[in-house]
C-alpha cells in the first residue's frame, strides 16, 4: 500500500469509477511513451518508459508525488 499523503488523498479525493476507467484503459493499451490527464484537483502523468506515475496537486504548487507504475495500476485495480 502507498503511504504516501498525497497520493493516498488522490485515491480517496479523485478516484470515482470514471477516472478509474479512463486510467486503467489507458494503462492496457500502451506500454511505452508519456501521457497525462487533468482531473479536478490533481495530474495525472503516465510514465511508461521510466514505469513511474507522477501525481500533481493542482492546488499546492509544490505538491507532488511518484510512484511506481505497477503500484499505481495494483492499487487502481482494488477500487
């Protein structure tokens, strides 16, 4: 489980079922490049070269967060 804060506030804060869906299937149909997303509060940036997952707070400039791919993709998966 990641214990970081902001990421932890991501998935409680941003992750309704849409944002799962959109997530996860874009994690299914790419394996190499960067893609990011724009959500309420956070960004989202899809690593996939580097495997990691960067989570910005849109409202706390100095706010972010990196996390590894498959972590992000294994908690995704259990909402």
């Amino acid at each position: 489980m990641m214990s970081n804060d902001l990421v932890r506030r991501f998935f409680d804060e941003e992750c309704e079922p849409h944002v799962v869906r959109v997530l996860l299937s874009e994690m299914n149909a790419r394996s190499l490049g960067l893609t990011s997303f724009t959500f309420n509060v956070f960004n989202v940036t899809l690593d996939f070269d580097n495997s990691r997952v960067v989570i910005e707070d849109d409202l706390n400039p100095e706010g972010d967060a990196e996390v590894s791919l498959s972590e992000f993709r294994s908690e995704l998966e259990q909402l």
